[in-house]
C-alpha cells in the first residue's frame, strides 16, 4: 500500500471533496431545535448513502432523539493493524442571531481571506468539515488501494450539540457492535495554524435550566412595584452569588475533585509558548476574566467553570413595557474538570439556588446532559504513532494539549467500551463555532484529510 | 338641563355605547412596537370621526411618534362653567406573552363571570374603555340637551404606553389651544368594587434600557469559559446590586427628595381598610416584598421603587446552546415620588452602573422616559363637587388616594398648562391591564360613563 499515491489522490481531488462536504453543510441540522429534526434524519441519510458509496456497510439507528449512523469496513485479512472506531457529529449549533451572519448559514461557500481560502458555513468546522476528513482519507485510500488498512467503525451522532441524550444508551446496547481498539475523534483544533494537537484532557460539561416564579400572572410595576417580588431581581441575585470575588464558583463542594495540573505537565504547557494576549485580542478582549490566580491556559485545560448561556425576563421586545413579570429563566452551564461529579454538582446547586428563593418564589430545574471530564491514557502506542504521522504533515510537531471544550463521547468510550480515545482535529480559534460566520481553513480541510491518511498508514 | 333624562338615556343606549368601544378595541394600537404603527394612526381616526360624529370640532394633529387628537365644544353661552379638559390616551401595551390569553386580545368579547359579566380585550380597561366612558357621556348629555353643560376640550394621545416622547413639545407647542380651568384624566381605578377614588399622588416614571458589550462576538463557552468575561454575570452583578438587603434602592441620592407621607393622610389611608393579604392573594403572593419597613400600600403610594421589567442575554430558545454571549441587555424602570429628579437619578444610576463595569466591558444607555411625581392641589373647589358627583353614583364614598403608577401628563398640565388634573378612572386591581387577558367590568364601563354625566352636572 501505498501512502505518497493517496496522498496524490487527496491532492487531485479536493474539489470533489470540497463539493460532497458542501452537500452536507446545506442541510440545516439544528439538533437542539425540534424544528429541524427531518433536517437532523436527512444528514444522517446523506452519511448513510456516502458510506455506502465507499463500500462500507452503514445504516441509521433510531433512537428517541436524532438517528445515529454506524458503519463497518473490514480491514486486511490476517492484519495485526488496530480495528478503529472513528467518530464525529453530523448535527450542527443554532444559527442565531441571524442578521449577524454575513451569508445564509445553510449555503456554504469558499471566501478567499487574508488567511488563505475558507469555506463559510454553519457546521464548517463544528464537525462537518472535520468528520469528512476522516471519510475523504478512506475514500482516497479505498480507491487507491482497493481497501483500508485497518478494519474501521464508523460512529455518528446526531445529538452532540444537545447534550447527547441517546448517547450513553446507545453505547450501552452496542457494546458488541462498537467494541474496537482505540477510538478516532475529529472534533478539536490545531495548537496553532503551523501545530497539530492531540488533545489529551477534555472538560465535562453539566447544563442546567431554571426558571424562577413570583406571582401568578404578570403584573403593572406601577399598581404592584414594591410590595411584590419580582424574579428577574431574584434570578440576578442568584447568577451574582454563583462566583465569590476572586472569580470562584461558590456552589458548595464544586471543586472536590479538581486537581492540580501535574508540574511536568505545567512545563511542557508553558513550552507551547501560548499567546492569551493575541488569543483574547482577537474577540475584543484584553483582560483575564476568571479566576484570580491562574493564567488563561489554566482556566480553559485545567479549572472548571460555571457560565450562564442564556438569561430571558418580561418584556425583551423592542420599546419598553412596565411589566412586573411572573418568571425568569436562565440556561447556566459548568465545565468540569478531574473527577468533579457532575450529578453531585447538580444537586449542590439546585440546593443552592433553592436555599435562596425568597417568599413566594418558586424554581423549577431541567437539566441539559451531565458529562464527567476525560483525561487519555498518553502511553497507549497509538498515540506516538499519531502524534508522529501528525507531525510529518504539519510544519511544527505535534503537542499533546488540553482542551475546554466538552466531547463527553471520550469519557463513554472508555467507561462503557473500555478504548481509549485518540482526539485529533483541525479547527483554528477563530473558526467561530457557535458564533456567526463559522468558517473551516481549506488548509485545514486539505491538509486533515491528509493527516488522516498517514494516521491510517502509521496505526496499520 | 335634566341629569335624570340623561342617565336615563345612558342606561338605554349601553349596547350602541359597548358596540362603539368593541370596535375601538379592534384596532391593535400598540404604540411601542413599529409594527403597529398604522393601527395607532387608524385609532385616531376612529377617535376624530366618533368626536366628530357628536359634534366636537376634532382633528388629528401629527408628531415624530404617533397622532394626538384635539377636539374642541363649545359650551353654553355666557355660562360661567369651568371649561374643562379631558385626556386619555388610544394606544395600549404589547400583548405577549400571547399563549396566555385565552382569546384574541383584538377580538373583544362580554365574557360573564362570578363578579358579573366583563369586557375581555386588550385596551379595554388601560385605557380604551376609560376613555369612552367620558365621550358617551357627553354623547348622552348632547342627545338629550342638545348640548353639554361646560365648554370640553378633548385631548388623546398614543404613546402614553411608550414614555410619551411626543407630549411635552405637543403641549409647549399647543399651549395657547389646550389651556382650560381644569383636566379631568381617565387612566386610573376604583378604591374597590363599591367605592370610587380621585387619585391625588401619582408616581414619577423613569425608563432605561442598558446593554453590556463584553467580547466582539458570541464565543463558545469551552474554548473561551474562563478567561472571557460573560456580559450576562456582569448585569446581573449590576441588577443585584440596586437593592440593599432591607429592600432599599443603592443608586446613589435616590432618596432625595423622597417626603415622609404626613400624619394625617397616613391616617386616613389607614382608615380605607386596605386588604394586602388579598391584594398579593390575588396574585399569587403572600409575603410583601420591597422595603421592609414600610406597608404595602405606603410601598405603592409613596415609595419610590427600581425593578427590571425585563432581561436578555444568550441564546433564550429551545434546548441549549452552550453560547458565551457577546451583549446581555435590561429595561429597568423607576417609580418616582415626592420631589424626586428623575433627570438626576438617571445620571447616578448610569454612573453607578459604569462604575462596576469591569476591564473590557462597556455600556450602552438609552431613555424611555423621564417624569417626575405629582401631588395635586385638592383644595380646587372642582375636586369636592366631583367627589360629591361620584359618591352619589357608588355605593359607598369616593375617597382621596394615591396610586403607584405613572401618568406624567397629570404633572405636564400643570407645569406646562397651568392647570390642576383630576385623576378618576373606573378600573380594578383584578383587570389585568399590562397582562393576558385584560378586562373591564361592565359595571365600570356603565357607572363609569353615569359617574361622568353626574360630574359634568356637579362641575357646570
């Protein structure tokens, strides 16, 4: 087998590639939003019928929520080369607020850009564009070698931007099917535009909904302003009370569990040269929020956050409107760290938010998933062999990195199918991923695709 | 001229006079929303034709915002009866959140209830079906006398619901037309179902809508939680901040000019059996909230109040979106008393306000409104003929009291006009006015237009 003769295949046929990634970023899969679930099964179809176009043997699974797609490609016979499971998802953020984008989100196109071609689209690099570098990797391996050199499971989820609520139960009843050696993620970013990164530490994510309740109905503030209490002013005494003045979280006993970044670990993190100036420059900012006494870098690999994602109360349209309203809500979310328990966590803080309900009000909590934090075993081979393969196609070598983001489905695949898990990916920061304009770099397309197949070549 | 004839002729025409109110209540004229912008400018035109249709010399008079109306009758030769005149205003607050309503809030119906039958529309009691009370009185009195008994200058606005931006140059511009003995204002309520009420205190009103800027985009709460800083935290923050524990408003010089109520109107309040436990009963409510050392009703007469009528941040749809916003935004409001500023607590409060920004947040401000509280001079002989008037229509006496809301154009007429304003209105504290499923009860809008023919006797 022969990798430079895939690599020339990727190279001559990125255009082809670049139009089957813009099929699957036109069709609007907004998981979260009931709305689009025929937009979620469709995706999910598209993936199906390319698999299948490859000769692997997909099909969609239902669950209570969005489908998942699973495929299966069997390796060499007789190979002593890893079976891999490689996994992304198919289902994409929101896209408002909408007049922020500066072209519809659902119909993606290449901008030429002072950085180089990007392709503009909702799902660009959050994990359209990111997925289809593994598939395009084995489509050019396939038809140069008439096979892939490993046997490979292909695993999509529909859910992940909601919380993956069929997850869990999914790898549950599939233990058999999903079983592999080592697991492929491509959900996560380069260290910067000339290092690739395998991410080793992931952030846990809890998401919680409350909404708080005074009266009964909505009031005049005029006829009832004083006498009655009014929840956006409880909402936003508790949200103030969730950080102490040093910028820790207060929820009682949220950071059992957190350690210290081991001192090696500490070094080799200072070495990468990590620039917060240019990194919180470049979204109008210039200050370390957080906590007091850790550094940037710190806060988003290694400390765990408690944010609210959504804040809504009484009148919000245009103009004013003296309404005393009857409820606020808010979406808060922590990113955990360690072994913080996130169900404990949970509970901590609605006890919390419940010890400071004044008379009449009343709360009520639903929760958005519940992930513990995943830290990689790093000793694995696999691992030295990605990391080198990696650094053969990149200008810099690779870094092991943490990451702040949360891809839960790290954590399951070792607790419910016992693999470690391999996070590799070609996102940039300013890629913009759940923001408007999201984008995906061609290099990182182009040069992804690439990566994957000496991945491939250097795991067989 | 026969009083008799003339409340005998109400009683006959009530259906034509509720049909007349129906259709003003079909337009939605809300006047804070653009979108309703022709439905505002259609209710004043159905106002000059139904003035017209009695024989007022009425027109529509054009402002930057929406239309007043000015009518004109002439009374009596050579009578010396006070001219008068008479305000209300045509437009009526947004009608969200609109899954609450149990009809069309522009599609006016009777409902019957356990306290008799009801107008159920938006408008219909704030102020649409006040206003009409006052015109179908007249039009009774001019059916039967040919005439009325006092000279009346009739004067609606349409943006009583949105800060009244166009009414102070309106009356500066328009003083020489509009100046009369005394105004006679329909925008308030009974003491109860059995008394009616000359309100002599309104509170001031105050409106400011901020919007906290921190990074230039939305980001994405695992690659930026942490060391960006979260607009929503820093409003809420800043909202939590503008009471003190004992219920007290922090803006700095806020109490200035805040008047203790003197002894002997406090007694007399205390003498009007004022049920706060059924007053926040109805609502849901048991325990008063807002300053703790003072009664409800003192809170709603006489105390200056901040409340946020509304807050918005983040994503505030379905599911979640683990977002870190780029703007969090809040309508707060003032409720004004006494000789408070409102020119001067609105620059403490923005003041405070940036003074608790933190690095690479900035504020926005934009005014809805400024006006300060009015006390009305009950010594004008007009004031004890009108209470005579509407304690021979009530069951029980007409009392003299406060009421916590605002309606400036009380204080504009007697600062710009030169004139003393009765406030009397028929309303209650259960017709849901600002909420879903506004009313008005029949008997308000019956004894409500015979309250007025009494008064045009009593004051002629």
């Amino acid at each position: 087998m022969s990798l430079d003769a895939v690599l020339s295949r990727i190279d001559a046929n990125l255009p082809d590639a670049t139009e089957r990634l813009f099929e699957l970023l036109r069709i609007p899969s907004i998981s979260t939003d009931p709305d689009y679930k025929d937009a979620c099964d469709t995706a999910a179809d598209w993936l199906v019928a390319d698999l299948q176009s490859l000769g692997v043997t997909a099909s969609k699974r239902q669950t209570p929520g969005h489908p998942m797609v699973v495929g299966h490609f069997d390796g060499p016979k007789g190979s002593d080369a890893p079976h891999l499971l490689f996994y992304g998802h198919y289902d994409v953020q929101p896209v408002d607020p909408l007049d922020l984008w500066d072209r519809d989100p659902f119909d993606p196109q290449i901008e030429e850009t002072a950085n180089g071609p990007v392709i503009r689209a909702r799902g660009s690099s959050d994990d359209k564009g990111q997925l289809m570098t593994f598939i395009e990797a084995c489509r050019a391996w396939i038809a140069v070698n008439g096979t892939l050199p490993c046997a490979i499971t292909f695993f999509f989820e529909g859910e992940e931007e909601s919380g993956s609520p069929s997850l869990v139960p999914f790898l549950e009843a599939s233990r058999d099917e999903l079983r592999a050696d080592v697991a492929l993620i491509c959900d996560t970013g380069l260290f910067d535009s000339r290092a690739p990164a395998i991410v080793t530490r992931l952030r846990g994510l809890l998401g919680e909904e409350l909404t708080i309740t005074g009266a009964s109905k909505d009031l005049h503030s005029g006829m009832f302003g004083g006498p009655a209490i009014n929840p956006i002013r409880v909402l936003s005494r508790i949200i103030a009370g969730l950080h102490d003045d040093t910028g820790r979280v207060t929820v009682p006993h949220f950071y059992d569990g957190v350690p210290e970044v081991a001192a090696d670990i500490m070094a080799q993190w200072q070495g990468l040269g990590f620039d917060h100036q240019s990194f919180l420059g470049d979204v109008g900012l210039s200050t370390p929020a957080g906590e007091q006494d850790r550094t940037p870098l710190e806060m988003i690999w290694s400390r765990p956050t408690c944010e609210v994602n959504g804040i809504s109360g009484g009148y919000t349209g245009k103009g004013f409107k003296t309404v005393l309203p009857s409820q606020a809500s808010a979406k808060i979310s922590f990113r955990l760290v360690g072994t913080q328990d996130p169900l404990a966590i949970r509970e901590n803080f609605r006890a919390l938010v419940r010890s400071q309900l004044p008379p009449d009000c009343t709360v009520t909590f639903s929760g958005h998933g519940a992930s513990a934090a995943s830290t990689m075993a790093t000793d694995h081979p696999a691992f030295e062999a990605a990391r080198t393969a990696l650094s053969e196609e990149w200008p810099d070598p690779a870094a092991y990195v943490g990451a702040g983001g949360s891809i839960p489905v790290a954590g399951h695949f070792k607790g419910i199918l016992g693999m470690d898990a391999m996070l590799i990916g070609f996102g940039r920061d300013d890629d913009q991923i759940h923001s408007p304009n999201e984008k995906y770099d061609m290099e990182s397309f182009h040069k992804g695709i690439r990566s994957w197949a000496r991945i491939l070549d250097a795991l067989a």
